[in-house]
C-alpha cells in the first residue's frame, strides 16, 4: 500500500467560540511539521476530504457525566464541543488515525477509553505549584521505554500547565508515560496504536522548544507514513 501525502491533513479540533490564540499555535507547529492544519469544530461543515491526523486542542472542563461522575465543581462545561470531539476521536482510534490530545484533549481520550478524570487538583498538590502558566515551570518526570520519553529524549522536562483537572483512572490500553512531581498523570500513550498520546501540557505554547515541537513532527510523520 501506498503512503499518505508528503503534507498529511490534520484536523484540529475546538468549540464553536473561543479558543483562537492555542489553536492557531497548533496549527503554526504543525505547518512547521510540514502538515496541513484543518480547523474543526461544532460549526463546521464535514471536510470533503479525509483527514490524516488528529489534535484535539484544550479548553474547558470535559462533562463529568462522561465518566459517570456527578460535578464537584463549578461547572464550566461545552457539552455541544464534547459531543463533537467524542465522535472525532472515536472514529480516530477505529480508522487508527495518528492522535494528539492536548490537556482537555487528553482528558476526553481517557474518558472515551473507560477512565475518569481528578475534577480538582488542588488536594492532590504538594511538591508543585496551582498556579497557570503558559512558561515551563514544572518538572516532568519520563518513564523509560515509552514513545514519549523517546520524542523528548530526557528523564526529565519542563512543561507548562494551564488546567485543574487530570486523569485519576486511566483508560483501556493507555499506559502513563510522564508524570509530575506529586505523582499526577501528565501523559499517556496506547503502545499499540501507531501514534496515540495524550499530554496534560500544552506543547504548542512552547513551539520555540525543539524537545515539544517534536510531538507534531512525530504526529506528522505517522500520518505521512500511515497506508491508506
């Protein structure tokens, strides 16, 4: 079989409002990965061509109903965008398309796959900070053996954080690749998909790094490599 086009598509998905300047990010490190960026979203029409990839962006909280969970926060929930990127990545992972879910994006791959997510954070921090920020300010800890650490190539790196929620349960066939100084999942990846991995970060504010840039580029190559 032959392989995918030397500049694969990849979708990017995101709400109906809202959310340009971390999709547009997205798009600029992918460009650069050599893909093309398709933007997505509740209000867009289907593409008329199919795409090779996938970027499910962050944004607000996913809908503990999701995970059979009752909300313990205050809600700030899209339940049309969760909808929407639940049938993105469903049919993703049954056409074995390479995946890249970003913080929520990650989080809504989990709960699609069976498990649950940490509503707040705050009780589970000890070693690290509350604070948001788009700037490399925690220490991500790699486990050995994982396509992550191999993309990174360290034990350890400095990743952003910009959410209060992660994963608690993990979900069917993922594996934690990176977590944080107080134990909290910061990654995970299915080592029997061609590409599928899920960071609690957000990879496409620090595109001046090479070691994140080289999440897209992975990305990129597996939709330009995968047979159609």
């Amino acid at each position: 079989m032959a392989e995918g086009p030397r500049r694969p598509l990849i979708a990017v998905t995101g709400p109906r409002r809202g959310g340009a300047t971390p999709r547009l990010c997205v798009a600029a490190c992918l460009f650069l990965a050599g893909g093309r960026p398709l933007q997505l979203s509740p209000a867009t029409a289907k593409p008329d061509k199919p795409y090779h990839g996938v970027v499910i962006t962050g944004g607000h909280d996913v809908d503990p109903v999701l995970y059979a969970e009752e909300s313990k926060v205050l809600p700030q929930y899209d339940q049309e965008r969760d909808a929407f990127e639940s049938a993105i990545i469903d049919d993703a992972l049954q056409r074995r398309l390479p995946l890249l879910g970003i913080c929520r994006g990650a989080q809504l791959l989990n709960v699609r796959l069976g498990g649950s997510l940490h509503q707040d954070l705050q009780d589970h921090r000890v070693h690290t900070s509350h604070r948001r920020t788009i700037f490399p300010m925690k220490t991500l800890l790699l486990e050995n053996d994982t396509l992550l650490h191999g993309l990174l190539g360290a034990e350890k790196a400095k990743i952003n954080s910009l959410h209060n929620q992660s994963i608690d349960r993990v979900g069917r066939r993922l594996e934690v690749s990176g977590r944080d100084l107080d134990g909290i999942v910061q990654a995970v990846e299915d080592p029997g998909q061609p590409f599928l991995l899920g960071v609690q970060w957000h990879p496409e504010f620090l595109l001046y790094a090479r070691r994140h840039r080289a999440l897209f580029h992975a990305l990129v190559e597996a939709a330009r490599t995968r047979p159609d």
